[in-house]
C-alpha cells in the first residue's frame, strides 16, 4: 500500500528557525509598503512573504506559494548587511506529489578563487553536508543548468528534481536545509565588520546577484498571472 502524499512542513520548520535572529518585522522596504504581501490572493493562488531585519542583516525574507492547492512553493532568503562578509542563506523547494525541486546554497559574495580565505571561512564548514546530500541522499543529482545560476553559486550548492515525492525525500530535504541554515546561523553569530574597502567588491556582487534573480527568476511568470505585475514585482523586489 503506497504511503498517503502530503505536504512537507517547511514553513512551520524553518518560521521556528528564524527565531534564532531575534528579527523585527518589516513593514517596508526600499520605501514601499509591504504589508500587502502578508496576504495576498488571486485567482487559485494564495501567498504570504513576511521581511525580518535583525543584526549583521539587510534582511531575512519568509514566503510561501500555493497554486490551487496543488504546486507549493517554499523559500527563505537571508541577505548580509553591507559591513559583513557573509554568503547569502538561499532556500527554495517546489512541491507537488509528482516530485520535489530545490536549491540550497550559500552565495559567496566573494570571488572564491581570487578571494580563498573567504571560501575556507564561509563556505568550506559545508563540506559534510554537501558530501551527504550528493553522495549519500541523492547521488547523480542534476542541478540548474542556466549559465548565470551556475555563476552566482557556491560549490556547494545542491539543487535539482527528485521524483516522486516521498516522505522520505522530503526528510531528507528538509534536513540538509537545516544543516545548510546551521552553518548560516554560525557564521552570522561569529561575523564581525570588515573594512569599507574590501566590503566594495563583495556589495557588488551581491547587488549583481540580487539583479540577476530579479530579472531572470522564472516563478514570476505564474504570479504575473495570479495577482498583475505590479504585485508580482513588489514580491521579487522583497525576495530578491
């Protein structure tokens, strides 16, 4: 008898996470209002995004999608101040009862091989959970393949498709995302400010990073239709 398909607790699992960063909720951003992301709703489609500012920060974003119902979508972005070196928490998990798609990273906001005491620091302490997810859980694991996606990335980044959806892929989902956040939370509470100058580079990376997800983001294309554009780009502009 095949197991009765549900859907993962993602939100209520990392909503409790978050607390670690003691955030205030945000009710702009970039001088717009928005609440009304907190609620919103068209046509078979029902989304929340709530934005948290806490120390060492510019942001942590929250959000959840549903398409009647039937798609979910997941994610959590955690963006560093400008006067901290820290990688960018990236979260995102699409899921249906025919499969999971996911991404789970730490963006460097450093050029890695020019600069490899920031990879060693920021990046190298996900090295197990990077050998468990690829070689462990889902070996031949096919990532993104958008040329762009692949250059903004870490090279520990885990992504692609696993199907069907299981319990058990999605337990195993949900821990390597946790075991990603727990090197972030580590990271964040050891950060201390770095010089303005050595900051330049890693902010314009960043903000090119932050860009490129705009702009190229696939998902919007579906909350265009659900909600209009204006609203479609108030919540890239709050995720992104």
């Amino acid at each position: 008898m095949s197991e009765e398909y549900s859907f993962p607790p993602y939100m209520e699992v990392m909503e409790e996470a978050v607390k670690v960063f003691a955030g205030t909720r945000m009710e702009s951003y970039n001088g717009k209002d928005i609440k009304p992301l907190w609620d919103l709703n068209g046509e078979g489609f029902k989304s929340y995004k709530y934005l948290y500012k806490a120390p060492k920060l510019q942001k942590i974003v929250v959000g959840f999608q549903s398409f009647k119902e039937m798609l979910m979508s997941y994610a959590m972005m955690i963006w560093p101040d400008d006067e901290h070196d820290l990688p960018i928490f990236s979260s995102y998990w699409a899921e249906n009862k025919k499969g999971s798609f996911f991404i789970v990273d730490l963006y460097p906001t450093a050029d890695c091989i020019v600069d490899i005491p920031y990879m060693e620091m920021n990046l190298d302490p996900l090295e197990d959970a990077y050998d468990k997810g690829t070689r462990t859980y889902f070996p031949g694991l096919s990532g993104m393949s958008t040329n762009w996606f692949r250059a903004l990335s870490s090279p520990y980044c885990i992504t692609g498709n696993i199907a069907p959806s299981t319990k058990d892929s999605q337990n195993k989902i949900m821990e390597l995302t946790m075991d990603y956040f727990k090197v972030f939370v580590d990271l964040w509470k050891k950060a201390e400010p770095k010089d303005k100058n050595y900051m330049k580079r890693l902010i314009e990376r960043r903000e090119a990073i932050r860009i490129n997800f705009r702009e190229k983001d696939p998902g919007g294309i579906m909350v265009v239709k659900a909600v209009g554009e204006e609203m479609a780009e108030l919540s890239l502009e709050a995720l992104f």
